[in-house]
C-alpha cells in the first residue's frame, strides 16, 4: 500500500514538473490564468475589492449576488490562516460550487495540495478550461483569474473532477472569491533572488577543492535517471537528486520517510566543509519558485569504512535555500548526507531535491596540468628524434633492426666472397 502511494507521489511530481508553467489564456475578452506552480506564496486583496467568503452558503435556487452555493459534498472546515479562519473543501467527484457576482473581475482564492484534483470551470454557461489544486502545496493561493470582464453580472461555476491527467483525486478548495473593477489584480511574482547563492567551488578555505565531484555517489532511491544520485555532485547547478522514496527509520521520532547520499572517494581524504545547494538554487526550473523546497532537517556524517558513522553535525527546521558548515579537519573515506526532513516544516511534500552537495577536501595534484607537460615532451621531441629518455623505443630498435640487416649483408657478402676465392684458388689448382 504504501509502495503503490509512494508510486503515486512519483507520478504526481513528474507530471508538476512537465505541466509547470502553464499559463492559459481564454479567449480575448478576458484572461484566465492558472498556473500549477504559480508562486503566489501570499495573496494580498486588490484595494476596493470585495471579498466574498466562502462559508457563507447559499440555496442554488437563489441564485444570489455575492453569495457562494456549496453542493452538499463541500465541508466547511474552521481552519487558521485563511479569510474569516475558515477553507472549504470536497473530495467529491460533480461537487459544485456556483457564485454569482457583478464586477470586471474574479479572484478563487484557495489551496493546492499534492492530492489536488481539479475543477471544471464555467463562465456565463461557457466551459473556458480546468482548474488545477494539483501541487505543491500553498494555502491562500491565487488559483484563477479572471480580468478584463464586461461590467455586468456573471455566474461561475466550478465542478469538481479527478485531474485524469495527473492521477491524483477531485480534492477541491475554496477559501473566498474576490471580486473587483480593473485588470491589475493578479501581480507576477518577482524572480528569486540569487544574491547568497555562492557560485560553486568557491567555497573552500586555501588548499581545499570540492572532492564530492571526484566521488561516487549512491543513494537510497531516485526518482527517474533525470534526477539521478549522482547529479547531486555533477558540478551543475542545472541537475538535481529527485527521490520520494524515503526509508522507514525509527531514529527520529514521528519520521516517515528519511534520504540519504553517500560519496565514496578512492582513498582516505581530509575534509573540513560542506556546502548544501537545495534545489531552489537551481538554475533551470521553477524549483527555486519554492521555499518549501529547501531540505529542512538533515545530517552530515563520515566514516573511514562505510559501516561506523561519526556525526559531523545536524540541522534541523533550515529554511535556508544554501547550507554551509565548515568543521576541524578529518579523514573521511565515506559522507553521508542524511535527510529526514526533505521539504519545510509545515509541508506534507515527501520529496527530496538537492542540486548539489560540495565536500571541500585537501587539494591533490591536478592530472590535467601533467598533460600539457607530456605533450610538450612529444612536441620537442619528435622533430629532433633526439635519443632522449623519452625517444620513442620504437627509434632504437629501427637503428638496431637496420644494423642487423647490415650485417647480415656484410656477412653474406664475406661469405660469397670467401667462396668466390676458394672456387679460383681451386681453379688455380686445377689449372697446375
Ligand atoms: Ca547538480
């Protein structure tokens, strides 16, 4: 069971990460936009907007202006954190939600959560697209809207469905509806900020490398080769380790799922720092659009054979996008990155994502600066054929091979020679 959830998860997040991004738009008389991972971590109300909350309910028959009809599958939850403390929610397939309203534009204020399904939306008796509640998880978000209207009364109306596209159940959320006059009401999130992210390598005190790009890595599981263990030390800030499968330990109190990553070097190393990239620094993607990705609870250990661990430090509640830890000098055969915590706090997200992990060890002799030299030797000395140490062997042995073959000359020749005179010598003889 819990395999077929896991298998689930995984699904769901490569599905997010194909449809993230999406902005739709509905024809030309008015935008709809929804994105999957729109980062609207806050939404703040357009001024001069009129709020309409969600528990307040009404008959359908009334077909009331500024009032929400929930079908009987809604359960209207008191919940902190949203408008009047309160978020309606369903799980029911065809569960309706209908509002009624007069303005140039609508706000559905609400959740997406990992199990989000999503919801078919109508305008005025017209079908203008899907709604989404799919991932990742973010409370008090932006889910659609809707500008540009004629300023007059509209009926929207949503019905909840399985998002079959991206296998998760019609799990649906409303907070409150907004409704205004203008077209500024939904603002773009500004780009993250990449101002503390330390470019990589760049972190080691004098004398230290990062050696995890020397290692191999392995690690408990991975989502797809696309996110490989191995990509957590590939020196790109573009590739990340993906794993939602998590072991169970009973280490840590109330875990469920727990990660890890080892680097293996060929010999002993000595190593005094690591640096933790989270995958919010990532360069491609809309992972850094999400804090909650930022691994929240880990350790480092090391060890000299892979099975006795020393614990270097632990972390726990980070909500830092880059982790850096710098420690007295020892020798280490085996790290281990140890995560138990993959994603925020506060979030139900069971995924795992680093996009690096720097070991700054002693610095070692580069081979590539050795190359340079050798070629230059076979530079030089191919020209002169000079018989240096490095000549090439096959030189010697052509002077050699060309000597024998003299030799053998001379040799047949002496011989012919010597016969030559015996045959005359014995002519000579003959003629006596
Ligand atoms: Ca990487």
């Amino acid at each position: 069971m819990k395999k077929m959830l896991y298998l689930l998860v995984a699904l769901q997040v490569l599905i997010v990460f194909c449809a993230a991004g999406a902005v739709n738009t509905y024809g030309e008389a008015y935008t709809y936009i929804h994105e999957y991972n729109a980062p609207v971590a806050e939404w703040t109300p357009v001024e001069g907007s009129t709020i309409i909350d969600s528990a307040v309910t009404t008959p359908k028959e009334d077909g009331e202006l500024n009032k929400i009809y929930f079908s009987d599958e809604w359960a209207h939850a008191p919940i902190d954190g949203f408008y009047e403390g309160t978020r309606s929610e369903c799980s029911s397939e065809g569960a309706m939600v209908i509002f009624k309203f007069k303005g140039t534009a609508v706000r559905l204020i609400g959740t997406t959560k990992s199990v989000g399904g999503a919801a078919e939306v109508m305008l005025d008796g017209e079908d203008i697209g899907l709604l989404s509640y799919y991932y990742p998880e973010s409370n008090q978000k932006v889910l659609l809207v809707l500008e540009g209207l004629e300023d007059k009364e509209h009926t929207l109306e949503l019905t909840v469905t399985i998002n079959e596209e991206e296998i998760t159940g019609p799990w649906a959320y409303v907070d409150a509806f907004e409704v205004y006059n203008g077209t500024s009401g939904f603002v773009e999130p500004e780009e993250p900020s990449r101002d503390n992210i330390p470019e990589l390598g760049t972190s080691g005190d004098e004398g230290y490398e990062n050696i995890a790009l020397k290692s191999s890595v392995e690690v408990n599981s991975q989502i797809a080769d696309s996110q490989a263990g191995d990509m957590i030390a590939d020196g790109d800030l573009g590739t990340k380790w993906c794993s939602v499968e998590g072991l169970e330990n009973p280490e840590i109190a109330g875990s469920l799922n727990e990660y890890y990553a080892v680097f293996s070097f060929s010999k002993e190393e000595e190593i005094n720092k690591f640096v933790l990239y989270n995958a919010t620094t990532m360069t491609t993607g809309d992972d850094p659009a999400h804090p909650d990705y930022n691994t929240s609870s880990f350790k480092v250990e090391y060890s000299s054979n892979g099975i006795d661990w020393t614990e270097i430090t632990r972390v726990e509640g980070n909500v830092e996008p880059v982790v850096s830890y710098s420690f007295e000098p020892v020798k280490a055969k085996y790290v281990r990155l140890y995560v138990y915590k993959p994603t925020a706090v506060e979030s139900t997200d069971v995924a795992v994502r680093i996009a690096e992990f720097e070991i700054y060890g002693v610095k070692t002799e580069d081979p590539v600066t050795e190359t340079p030299q050798d070629t230059q030797k076979i530079e030089i000395n191919t020209p002169t054929s000079a018989p240096t140490s490095a000549a090439p062997a096959d030189v010697d042995s052509g002077n050699e091979n060309s000597g024998l073959i003299i030799g053998i000359i001379i040799a047949v020749v002496v011989v012919i020679a010597v016969v030559v005179v015996i045959i005359v010598l014995k002519n000579k003889k003959g003629k006596k």
